[in-house]
C-alpha cells in the first residue's frame, strides 16, 4: 500500500485546521468562511485519497464520504452565522439540517460496514434524553431550535453508540478504534458548540476547543477509512 498520498493529505489537513484556528478573526467573518471552506474540504478531500489508496471501495465507504461531503456545506452555513444578519437563525437552521444529514450518512454507513446493533439508538435516546432534561440544569435556551436539537441529538449519539458498540462487540480493529475515536470528539465538538450558541459563552477558548475536537474527530473518521 503506497502511503505517501495519504500522509501528504494527513499533513495538509492539519494544516489547514491549525491555519485556521490561528488566523480567524471575529471580525471578518467572510475572511474565516474562506478559511473553514478549506480546512473543511481538507478533511472530505482526505477521505477520498484513504479511498483511492485503500481500493476497497463500497457502499459503506461511500455513505461515510457522503457524510464528510455534508459536513462541508454544514461548516459553510454555521460559517454564515458569524456576519449577525436577519438570516442568522435560518442559517444555523440549514447547518443543523446538513449536519442531521451527516449523521445519518454516518450510521448508514456504519452499519453496512459492521451491522446495526440496537444499543446505539439506546444510548443515542438516553443521552439525548440526559441532555434535554438538563437544559436548565446546564442554562441552555434550546428556544425554537428545541425539536432539530433533539433530532440532531439523538442522530449524534446513536452513530457514537454505534461507533462505540461496534469497536466493544467486533473486537479491536484499527478503522473500528479510529471510528469510535472520531465519533466521540465530534460528540464532544457538539457539546461544546451548545454552550456557545444556546447559553451564549462566547469565550474565545470555548471556540477553539469546539473547532479543534471538531476537526480532529472528522480527521480521524476520514483516516479510518484507509484501514478498512
């Protein structure tokens, strides 16, 4: 297996994560677009040479790039919430509706790859559930976007119950290990962007550890791939 291509995407996709989390600027929101845009197509673009160097293309693959796919325009309409406009809401709207897509896509693929267990969507509802009935506890205002929350939850736990389930009951794997891994620092990239959009803690560092969980754990899901 020829692995420079892979390392060479590996490198640039941290590349373009850490230009990004040093260069953005509050103040120009159409400037960090540009650079969330590429850091964003780094990790779908890694995706695809695991693929092409891995040759084991299938339908299981194929729904986990359809997913990184997604994610992208997810980046991009989150990315628009930053100019503070009349379109704000539907904005943050549309990035919750690409990223359901994207967890969808996920599990989806997930399961063609390693078969659907039902204690993924049992650890998704109760985890879902935990987090609903903490809103107050935790002083969150999930306000109108209350329903997509709870949808997007429970699609955002079920493929880490999965990802979780799947790497416990089919034994270690290194796709399944990095899986797993890049499951649950999306989940926690979620967690903590909740306190920034639904309890308004704008504090710089909680931005920057949403955005680096974020693109670690989609890092590592597209590098699964090449181990499959």
């Amino acid at each position: 297996m020829e692995l420079i291509p892979f390392y060479s995407m590996l490198g640039l996709s941290v590349i373009t994560t850490f230009m990004f989390l040093i260069w953005r600027d509050k103040n120009k929101p159409a400037f960090n677009i540009l650079l969330k845009a590429i850091a964003s197509f780094s990790f779908l673009t890694l995706g695809l040479v695991c693929t092409f160097v891995n040759n084991n293309f299938n339908y299981g693959v194929m729904f986990i790039l359809i997913g990184l796919a997604s994610s992208v325009f997810g980046d991009m309409f989150l990315g628009y919430k930053e100019f503070k406009n009349e379109y704000e809401d539907g904005a943050l709207f549309a990035g919750f509706a690409s990223f359901c897509i994207t967890q969808c896509m996920y599990l989806v693929g997930m399961i063609l790859l390693y078969d659907f267990t039902i204690w993924a969507f049992l650890i998704g509802s109760v985890i879902t559930l935990v987090i609903v009935l903490s809103e107050k506890l935790m002083k969150l205002n999930f306000d109108k976007f209350r329903i997509i929350v709870c949808i997007y939850s429970i699609l955002l736990m079920t493929v880490l119950g999965q990802g979780i389930m799947n790497f416990a009951l089919n034994g270690y794997t290194l796709a399944g290990l990095l899986f797993m891994l890049g499951f649950i620092f999306f989940a926690m990239s979620d967690l903590i962007l909740s306190f920034i959009y639904f309890r308004k803690e704008s504090k710089d560092v909680l931005t920057t550890l949403n955005l680096l969980t974020y693109y670690v754990g989609q890092i590592l899901i597209a590098t699964a791939i090449l181990f499959i």
